[in-house]
C-alpha cells in the first residue's frame, strides 16, 4: 500500500483485480478519452501486474477500504523533474467525488515524496477530468490536440486532512 485516503486506499494490482479493469476498460463509451483500452486479460495482466518503476510508467490500484473493491487506477510516470498523472474511475462509482479525493491525495503524496510539478494531458472534450485539475489548482499549460495541465508544488494548497502514508 502505497497511501490511504478516507475512503479509499493505494495499492499495486492485484491478479484477482483484472475482470473489474476489464470491465471498466474495455467500455468504450466510458473509456472514450483513455488510450489504455479494449485490451484482452492477458495485456491486461502483464501490463498491471509486472511491477514498473515510476520511471517506467506505473498504475495504481484504487481500492475502496471498506468492502476492498476496486473502484479504479491511476498512472504515475516520473519523467525528469516532474510527474505525468493519469486516472480513471469505475463508471457505477463515478459523481461520488473518489476521483478528488484519491488524485488530491496523490498530489500531496508526491509532493510530500519531494516532487515539484505534476502534469496531466486531458482530451479538450473530457470537461470533468478538466474540471477535476481546474479544482486541484492546475493551471492550463498549452493547448494542441491534447490540453496540458501543470500543477507545482508552490501553488498547490496543503490538504487539511492529511493522508495516512505507509511506514
């Protein structure tokens, strides 16, 4: 486990965590902005279960703490002196405010780790991950296919509740 919110708690995948990210990946609709998609369970497996360095591109499990489902995942990719952030959650878990508060507190994880700028590109048409960075601070960087949101460290308020970090 890497960090826990309220609600929710950060962890590597799991074998038995593939036919809930099959389920949520391979919907094209819901998936529409994601490139990482419509795969079979085999891709799915090497490419969730082979532990990556954030160097290489890593994702993440998000795991509800009550019941231990998963309700989603997120990518971290460190890439010289900042981190690319990637995230999806489960369509029936969705406009329950988990994205938030799961990528609110990976912000301040990696900031609390000595990061100084995370960034994420997000489809123009994508209007709730743009609102989700928007609220977290982000700052449109530039616009081409893909809109480019950078937060850094100086500008990003320090949560209230901090988050419980595994020792």
């Amino acid at each position: 486990m890497y960090f826990c919110t309220p609600r929710c708690f950060i962890r590597d995948f799991r074998i038995e965590d593939i036919p809930t990210v099959m389920t949520y990946r391979n919907d094209l609709e819901w998936m529409k902005y994601q490139g990482f998609k419509n795969m079979e369970k085999a891709a799915y497996i090497k490419e969730l279960l082979h532990t990556k360095s954030f160097s290489e591109g890593k994702n993440l499990a998000v795991v509800h703490t009550l019941d231990e489902r998963l309700i989603g995942d997120i990518y971290l990719k460190n890439e010289a002196d900042f981190f690319w952030i990637g995230y999806t959650i489960h369509p029936h878990e969705s406009q329950k405010g988990y994205g938030s508060e799961v990528i609110q507190a990976t912000i301040q994880w990696l900031f609390d780790q000595g990061v100084q700028s995370v960034k994420a590109e997000v489809a123009p048409g994508n209007l709730a991950s743009i609102k989700l960075l928007e609220k977290l601070n982000f700052s449109l960087v530039k616009t081409e296919e893909d809109a480019l949101y950078q937060l850094h460290r100086l500008d990003y308020p320090q949560q209230k509740n901090r988050i419980k970090q595994e020792q």
